[in-house]
C-alpha cells in the first residue's frame, strides 16, 4: 500500500493511528481534519501532523460548517428525525460529510486506502465504512481498532510516548469521560457515564448551563422557515451554520438541550450517553410547531410514521442508501408550504412553541370557532361521518352479543 487517507482529530487516538499506519503499512499517510463547528483550535492538528513528518501539501484541514448544516442537519430536521424517540443524531449525521471528503481526497491524491479512529464496539465504523463503501465500492479500509494489540488509553499513551508523539495534557492517565463534538451536539461517554443509574455530573455539561441556574426570566424569539429549512432568527436573517450558532447560544444559557440516553447500538449492545444540543432542540420544536399549521393531516401522520424509518437509516450509517434517498424526496416534497414564523419561549432548559404563523396556514379560524360560524361548518355532518365510521363496529357488536 502507497498512500492512505486518514480522519485525524490531532487527538491521542488519531495520532497514534498515524504513527502506527506508518510503521505497520510503510504507507505515506495524507491526513484530513474537518471543521464541522467542534469549536476547537485546527491549528495544532496541522502541527502534529507535521511534526510526524506529513507533508505539507497533503494535510488537508477544512471548514465544512455550512455544506454540513445545510446538505446534512437541515434535511434531517425537515425530517423531524429522532433515533428511539429522542435522540438528533448528532455524531451520527457528520459521518457521512466526513467519509465523502475522505473518499473525494483519496481519488484526488490517487491514495490507496481510507483510515478511521472508530473503535470495533461503536457505530462510527459502521458509519464511516458504509460511506466509504457506497462512493467507491473498491477502496480499501483500514480500521486500526481491529488490528492493532493496543487494546487500551494506557497502551495508546505509552505508546506515544515511545514514539515522542505529543500527548495533550487531559489525556495522560485516565480521562472521566470522552467526548465527540460538533456544531449540532456534544455526547459524552464513557468512565462515570457508564453506570446507567448514576446521575450525570455536571462537569460533564460542556454546551448548557444547568437549567436551574438559568434566567428567571423567559426570553422570547421568533424563527422564520422558507421550505421546511430555518432563515431567520428574530427577523435577521442567517447562514445555516450562523443560524444553528445563534440557536446554539441561546439555548445555552436557557439549559436546552439536554439528553441522558441509553441507546441500542447498531452492532447489539446498548450504550450509555449524555447529549447536548441547544440549538437543534429549539429547531426540532419551532419546526414541529410550523408545521403543525402547514402541513395537512395525512402529510403530518405519514411523516410521523417515516421518522423513525428514516432516523434509523442515519444513526444505521445509511445516509448514502436509496431508500434514505428516497425517502428525503418524499419528506422534501411535503415540505414545499411549510413556510411562515413561529415565536418560542425560552425558559429554564425548556424551549416552547406559544405561536405560529404562515401564509399558507391550514388554520381556519372560521371553522373551528366555537363561537357563530355563519354556516361555515354543518354540525349535522358528523351524524352521517359517525355513523359510517361505527358501521363495522356495531356489526361487531351485533354479531357478539
């Protein structure tokens, strides 16, 4: 093997995983970092990987926050899409961007192989192969997790350490928990995680003020969607990685956002995790909340029943499936009217929907008044609508009496 592509973090893990492909494959290593809004510094990721003799040109570091919020969050979120009910899928939407750039720098680069820090027991291997796999069905993967004999944080530090690679300073010992983090979420995982009874610490927390030390006063904000996607936010109007940041920040300091979840991982066992997404939270909710006036029944229940479906596909690693594919045309179609304002209040880590508007609002005020219709609606109707629906019932009831 000549040359491989690497998803590297500048981390412990990913540095070590460099070092090793160089030993084990006598390989040239090209590395790639993205910037997906983790809000950490990039800068040092380039000087590791120089310092462990890449070449200059072949360090790819880039900023992925809009195509990543627009072409990944944004389609997910029309789908209103929660893994077991409760989960944005976080981690498990970056993957996808991450693996095609991946696999677009290896054919430019004419590299060999693709590599992930992914352990054997996650989904992200999953995640990320299943990417590689569906872009170019003959690259070659290279899943350290799975070979390697360094089967713990102490063997990776001492072998860092053997190596002069640079250990930062968090991770020498044993670290509390471990993190993965993006514009959409942080999770943390892991060490005092890992008994499901145990509450969460709140050293943990490291995108929300905790819900009882936020404002006593609630704060008031308006969210404008063209198309099922978000625009505006009070009125301005945002990018899509700018409008998440927005949202990001305001749910922080109102304590939004907060998950403590045990999951079914795709490879069979459950998991421990606590999430945090602030902005995608008051999404999801001003989202369902517009749609609650645009969308016509049939459309809103089918699209219930698709959720799930369709969550499953990514948290699955299927973003690149026909049938994810096919079903984001059918949720995009019912998205074309989901178009208007809707005002949230902000108030001790809940984010809730208290009005909504659209100019083309299935809404009929006329109608279900309980006031004086002037005949917009015959009450008379429902005899006839009642008793065809019972129709079935009653002869049921005849038949066992």
């Amino acid at each position: 093997m000549r040359r491989v592509v690497l998803a590297f973090s500048g981390g412990l893990d990913t540095s070590v995983i460099l070092k090793w492909l160089q030993q084990t494959y006598k390989c040239e290593v090209v590395t790639f970092t993205a910037d997906l809004g983790q809000g950490e510094e990039l800068g040092p990721a380039r000087h590791k990987a120089e310092l462990m003799g890449v070449r200059p040109e072949h360090i790819f570091i880039e900023d992925l926050r809009e195509e990543f919020v627009r072409d990944y969050v944004f389609p997910m979120m029309r789908a209103n899409a929660l893994y077991e009910g409760q989960y944005l899928l976080g981690t498990s939407i970056a993957r996808p961007l991450i693996a095609k750039r991946q696999i677009e720098i290896a054919r430019t680069l004419n590299a060999d192989a693709v590599s992930h820090g992914a352990t054997g027991k996650g989904n992200d291997q999953v995640r990320f192969e299943l990417g590689y796999y569906a872009l170019n069905p003959d690259i070659r993967i290279i899943a350290p997790w799975r070979e390697w004999d360094l089967t713990s944080r102490e063997a990776l530090i001492a072998f860092a350490e053997d190596h002069q690679i640079p250990i930062p300073r968090d991770k020498r010992g044993e670290s509390p928990f471990s993190t993965d983090a993006n514009i959409l979420h942080t999770s943390s995982e892991g060490k005092v995680l890992e008994d499901p009874w145990n509450e969460v610490p709140d050293y943990v927390y490291s995108r929300t003020d905790n819900p009882e030390d936020a404002p006593n006063t609630p704060q008031y904000i308006t969210v404008d969607f063209e198309g099922g996607d978000p625009v505006a936010v009070d009125g301005e109007a945002l990018s899509p990685a700018s409008l998440l940041a927005r949202l990001n920040d305001l749910g922080k300091t109102h304590g939004i956002g907060r998950l403590d979840l045990v999951e079914n991982r795709f490879v069979g066992m459950k998991s421990r995790g606590m999430y945090e997404t602030p902005g995608g939270t008051i999404l999801h909710i001003a989202h369902r909340g517009i749609e609650q006036i645009t969308l016509d029944r049939g459309a809103m229940h089918l699209k219930d029943e698709l959720g799930p479906k369709y969550a499953g596909l990514i948290y699955n690693g299927f973003w690149f499936s026909p049938e994810r594919e096919m079903l984001q045309a059918a949720i995009d179609h019912s998205q074309k009217k989901v178009t208007g304002t809707v005002r949230l209040k902000l108030y001790k880590g809940v984010a809730a929907v208290v009005g909504r508007k659209s100019p083309y609002s299935l809404y009929s005020p006329g109608i279900v008044t309980f006031e004086d219709d002037a005949g917009a609606y015959d009450q008379r109707d429902a005899e006839g609508f009642i008793k065809l629906n019972a129709l079935r019932l009653r002869l049921l009831g005849r038949r066992d009496l």
